[in-house]
C-alpha cells in the first residue's frame, strides 16, 4: 500500500528540516519513469518513482535557503527563490541556466504595537515570489502585486522577461497556479481574492474571485493558501473562509463540502489542494486527515485516515498513486486505490 524513500541523512546533517516536495511529477531527460524532485533545504534532491532510488543531487550554491519551487512541464528545468533571488537550472546538466534578481518587499504589520514589523501570513509567506511554469513552458514570477513571465531565449542561452501582468490592489501575491492546457493562469492574494489571466487577452485579470468571509482568527489575513488549476476547474482554498471550485468557463462557484469532525483551528483551512491528472477528483489533507472530493459537485467520496500529506504532494501521471513527503523527513508513495 505505502513504499517508502528514506530519509537521507547525509543530505541534511543534523539540521533536521523538513523536506517539501515539488508539485510535479516530471521525466527527466532520457529516464524512462518518472521522477520527484525534493528539497533539503539547498539540495535538490530527485528520485525514480518506480524504484525509489537517487537519481542526482544538486547543489544550489546561489542562494541561502530554498524558499520555493517549481518544474517546467517538460520536466527540463527546475526553479528555486528565496526572497529575492529566483534560480533556474538545467536539471539534466544540473548547470545553472540564470538567476532574476527580484525587489522583495515584506509584509508589514504597522498595528502591532504601534511598530512595523513583519508578520507574514497565516502559512508564512512574508511576501517572496512565488512561481510556475505555463503550458508554453514560459516561467511566471508573481512578487507584490506583479506577475512576470519569461521565455528562454535560444540566443542568448536564458530566460529573458517578457510580459508584466497587474492585480488592480495593492497588496501581495502568495500563490500562483498556470492551467497545463491553454495560455490561462491564476494568482491568489494575501485579501482573499483569486485574480484569473488569458495571456492572450492582455495583462489585466479576465475575472476575480472573492472568498472573504468572517474569519475564525482575527490576528490572521484570510488569505488563498492554494489554487490548483487543470483545465476548466479552479480549486481555491483559503484561511478560515470558503473552499471552493470555479468553472472559468461559466464562473459557477461551488462551495467545497467541509468535513464532519470537530476541530479547534482557524475553520475549514486546507493548505494545498492537489487535482488529479483526470480532473474528475482532488485531495487535501484537513486537521491531519487526508480526504478526496469530486471535483465537479465538492462533495467527500473518500476518507484516508492513514495517509497524511505534508506541505506538497502529488498524483503520479495515471492517478494510480500519490507521492507526499513524510513527518521523519521521508519520501511516502501511496497506492490510493487499495
């Protein structure tokens, strides 16, 4: 039912940080199976899905700490950010393609005893970018209230900005998710709005989505935690308001059905929301169970209570299993069906 990749302990030392999946599963290069791609901290880590072994490691000597990730859909590049640098590398050479330089500005909180300080949002992004790749394999950079994308030049052997896209408030993108099937993109905001773009219809969003509600903590924002994107469904989830499904053909809005057990939390929170390869389903993990819902009516169709997915996870390709990363820093594929 579960196959296991051990933590190694040679990569982290004694640092014992958790390790985040990125929310691909790719080929890599002449590799038949199809790999995960992990991060230690400044490691990249990738292992085959099928025999679970280390494939390479990779070492990001240009920045301090890896923040965030994300991989091309051609499985060709794999990009990693802190605050303020965003690294992209060849993951078949393992080079280093280029860095973009970002202007990172925090989030601030001048309410908080009468001083400025940061204090991030409820998950604890303080405002550093936040990225992905669209179906053109054009990188897309969201930072503040900008999105960039940018295109691999072949003269020039790197990614070179092209277009800039604009949310109409001034406040700070903290994620971003590309539908793998056509030129449309989605953002979400630390306000609780959910900003969709047709690259082909200009650099202004084509529509906006609200999820704000009363929230269950006052001392929180009620931010869009994660958007997943796959065709013409938008699952949106957010801190203590709506979860919810967008078709943005219609724009019909259903509300995402909340689990029937009792937690003290800031209400219906799901950190990340994963679609299946066949969009007809998607997962989440609330209050340490993990549940599977119909993408179409938002309604539970099935409960695991021993599977527990962590910051990132993944469908493989078919939909047959689900790749998470572990609480002892190990790497867990699940046969869901069994």
């Amino acid at each position: 039912m579960v196959s296991i990749v051990p933590y190694d302990n040679n990569l982290l030392s004694n640092l014992k940080l958790p390790v985040e999946l990125v929310s691909n599963i790719v080929k890599l290069g002449d590799i038949s199976s199809h790999i995960v791609i992990a991060n230690h901290k400044t490691r990249i880590v990738i292992y085959d899905i099928n025999t679970l072994e280390v494939i390479k490691k990779i070492f990001i000597n240009d920045i301090n700490k890896i923040i965030n990730m994300s991989v091309s859909k051609c499985g060709k590049y794999v990009v990693c950010s802190n605050e303020t640098k965003v690294c992209i590398l060849n993951l078949k050479t393992s080079e280093l393609v280029n860095i973009i330089e970002v202007e990172f500005d925090p989030i601030y909180d001048e309410q908080r005893d009468g001083k400025f300080r940061i204090v991030g949002s409820y998950y604890g992004n303080n405002g550093e970018p936040v990225h992905t790749f669209n179906s053109n394999n054009e990188l897309l950079i969201a930072c503040n209230a900008q999105i960039k994308s940018y295109y691999y030049n072949n003269d020039n052997l790197r990614f070179v900005e092209k277009d800039t896209y604009q949310i109409p408030y001034d406040t700070h993108i903290v994620c971003i998710s590309a539908n793998p099937s056509n030129n449309m993109f989605a953002c979400g905001d630390l306000s609780g709005n959910v900003y969709i773009f047709n690259s082909t219809e200009g650099n202004n969003p084509i529509h906006t989505v609200t999820t704000r509600q009363a929230l269950m903590r006052s001392d929180h924002y009620p931010e869009i935690t994660s958007i997943a994107f796959n065709q013409n469904i938008l699952v949106v989830s957010s801190v203590g308001t709506n979860n919810i499904i967008v078709d943005v053909n219609t724009m019909n809005i259903i509300k995402i059905e909340k689990p029937q057990i009792q937690y003290s939390g800031s209400g219906f929170t799901v950190k990340n929301y994963i679609l299946s390869p066949c969009n007809t389903k998607f997962i989440g993990t609330y209050n340490n169970i993990t549940f599977m819902w119909d993408a179409i009516t938002g309604k539970i169709i099935k409960q695991f209570k021993n599977m527990l997915l962590e910051n990132n996870c993944s469908f493989t390709p078919d939909g047959a299993k689900i790749v998470s990363n572990g609480w002892r820093f190990d790497i867990i594929v699940y046969n869901w069906n069994e």
